[in-house]
C-alpha cells in the first residue's frame, strides 16, 4: 500500500534562489536543495552560460540532471512564450515521474524573476514550493555602504524601461528609489535624476556582490549605456 | 614586526541579515559568520526575547560572547537614541581591542533594519562589513505563492505608519506593493484598499516563514489591528 502511495506520488518543483551572486549569499535552504537535487533545471540566455547555474556551480553534485532552457533573448515574446511552454512541458516529465526539480532563479524566484513563467503554467497540476532568496537590491544598498531604506520611509523599485514622464513623477515622490535593469536606458535615467537635482545622491552598482562589482557615483558617469544587471540607488541627502 | 600590526589591528562589525524568520532561510554566509563568531550583539525589545537571536540560535556556539541591546520600545525617540549609543560604546570596545563583532539583524540590515543605528555610529571609525539577508517581503509572497512583482512592473514598499492621504495616492499609482509595519493600522489601510477596490487583491502575511506564520485574504479581516509583524502584498488582477 505505502509502496503503491509512493509510486503514484507526483514529485515538487522547488522555486529556488540563488541569491545576488556570491554563492555564499545564497540560503541555507536553497543550499540544502541544490547540493541534494537529482535534476535541477535553469534558463540559459541566447545559449550563453547561465549566470544562476554559475553561482550555484559550488553547490551542484556532478551526477545532477540538468534541464537546460534554451532561452531566445529577443524583442518579440512569442520565442521567449514556447521557449517556456517547452520547459514546462520537460519538468512536468519529470515531476509526473515521482522526481523533484530544483529550478534555480537569480535573486529571489517572485522578484522579477522568469521562473513566474514556468510557475504559471505549472502551478495548477503540481506542487510548488519557493524559496525566497536575497535580492540585487539588498546586495546592491550593502556594496555601497549606505542603508536602502529606513524607519516611515517609502521605497520605489522601478524598471528603467518605464517612460521619461512616469519615472519623472515617481522619482519625485519618494526619497528612496532602486531603479533596476538599467542597461540601456541609462541616459534617460541620468537626465531624470539631473532634473530632479538628485543626481548627487544616486549610485550605479553593477553585478553586485559578483566578483567583477562595480560601484560609481551616478555623477561621475558619462556613457549612454550601462550593463543591463545595473541599479541605481537613489537616497536624498535631506531625508536621510 | 607581523606581531605588531595585529596588536594594534581593531576588529570589524559584521551586520548579518538572518533572515524573515525560517533559521534555514539564513545564507550560508550568515551561518558561517555567526556559528564562529566569538561575539554576537541583537536587540532586546523590552527585555523579551530576541527575535533575530532566536532565528540564528540554531547556529549560535555556547560560548560565544553576547552584547544584549535592551531597547525600550516607547514613542518617544530619546531612550531608543540612549540604548544605541550605549550599544555603540560596548560594540566599539571590543572593535578596540581586535575583537570582531556580528551584529544579528532580522531581514535584511539595510531593509527597515535597526542597524542603521548601530552603523551610523560606527562605520566612520571602523570597518563594517553588511552581510545582506531574505527580507520580510520576499518571504510573504513565497508564503502566498504569488510572484511579488514581474516584468516592467513598479513595487512600491509602504509603511502603514503612512498618512491616509499619501498611502491612497501611492497605491492608486502601483500594479504591485507592498504595505509593510501593518499592526493597529490594519484598520486605515483596509479602508483605502476597499475605496480603490483593491481588497480582494490584497493578502495579509503576519510572521512568514515562522512556525506561527498566518495567512489570510484581506477582505475575511474583521479586526481593526493585526500583529507588528504583518505584510500585505497587493497585486492588481487586472494588471497581472
């Protein structure tokens, strides 16, 4: 009987982050998860090395299963949609067969994080569990020393995709702001920031807590263009 | 001539997040700092039992040494200002003396921490080191199983203390948030949720990933006060 409720059990998909780069900032728990996995499965990006297997590297025994998920960096979503379907559709194999999977986020899983979309087609059928991990603002506001956030204050964490107008006005509301996947953008984002006459108290960090971090003062920045896995960390001086 | 440098060599003060409240949702970092420190120091809110040093005492070595912050919780800041300085002092001592000293922050210690107190203190004449955690926030929405924030979307972090005024107009601005500190709040914030139809996107979190953890619907909440301790994530359905 017991035998029979084992073979007919579904296995759990585990939500994991990795945490900001450091693998020692990863959990405990996730940690625990990953050095024990008997499949793991991440996405690989353009198919580059995987930046969450890399910080994970440390902890994965050899003989892990990998589900790689080959991963179309393009404009258009639909490549990105079936890239995912696919996924899906690999670990839900592997989950109807009784076996876990340990899918290993950067950050934390729910924090912008891609694993929502193999969460969300997934969820419904079987069990999932997250494990929360530390996020590139938390390492970022302890790279540069400075804390992120404090006692009745408001924080802001904006995508610096957003439009001028609407960065602007939320930018102008709030002394504390993370403004995330700056890339690109980084132009934009520095006009804001020069008009708002905060450009003083804004802080580009860079891979944080990876070994190539960098952090310059959002002043001292003369190029259009950033890394994409850039924040910026906006503290007004007065409301500290 | 070695010999010398370390003599006069002072200590460094770790601030080491330990996460929301799981010890295994601890990096591994924290573990590896606290289980060989050979001095802690944590808050005490009215001489009850730490919150932090509970989290970490799994880790923690019957012989290390503990700097006990006995913080009166009164509105009033002036008796606060008087135990940190006093902390400041006893920490600073042992820095004097080469020891090293790890600080036990719930969360994440730049996230809302007290440590910043601490910190403000001292990180101009001592080397302080932020060891960033999993925040309180990154906890509840694995709790609810809902991804916290997604895409382009903005997060804003809003502390219930807020005025009404200013917590309307900043939810009514945002796709996702979160309402931090909630406790004899609960009642203003429910009310602003219900008048932007929000309270059915909205999910109370009290003490997540503790043994105590609570999760409720907002709109089944009859009281008028939660616990401190209480998250409420609010995800727009519409803008999902």
């Amino acid at each position: 009987m017991a035998g029979d409720q084992a073979m007919s059990k579904t296995g759990i998909l585990y939500g994991v982050g990795v945490g900001p780069g450091d693998p020692e900032l990863m959990t405990v728990k996730a940690w625990r998860l990953i050095s024990s996995a008997g499949t793991i499965a991440y996405l690989s990006a353009n198919g580059s090395d995987s930046t969450a297997r890399a910080i994970a590297s440390p902890f994965i025994d050899p003989d892990t299963d990998e589900i790689i998920i080959d991963m179309p960096m393009r404009v258009e979503r639909a490549p990105a949609q079936a890239a995912y379907a696919d996924a899906a559709r690999r670990i839900a194999a592997r989950l109807v067969d009784g076996e876990d999977v340990v899918m290993l986020c950067e950050g934390d899983p729910f924090f912008y994080g891609s694993f929502m979309y193999v969460f969300e087609r997934l969820s419904e059928t079987f069990k999932c569990v997250v494990v929360p991990g530390v996020t590139s603002i938390s390492a970022a506001s302890a790279a540069i020393g400075h804390p992120l956030v404090a006692r009745d204050e408001v924080l802001k964490v904006l995508p610096a995709t957003m439009d001028a107008d609407h960065l602007l006005a939320e930018l102008s509301t709030t002394s504390a702001a993370a403004i995330i996947k700056v890339g690109r953008h980084f132009g934009k984002v520095k006009s804001i920031l020069s008009r708002l006459n905060l450009v003083y108290d804004a802080t580009a960090i860079t891979r944080a807590t990876h070994s190539d971090q960098t952090v310059r003062s959002v002043a001292e920045i003369d190029e259009d263009s950033l890394p994409y896995f850039t924040t910026i960390i906006v503290r007004q001086a007065a409301k500290r």
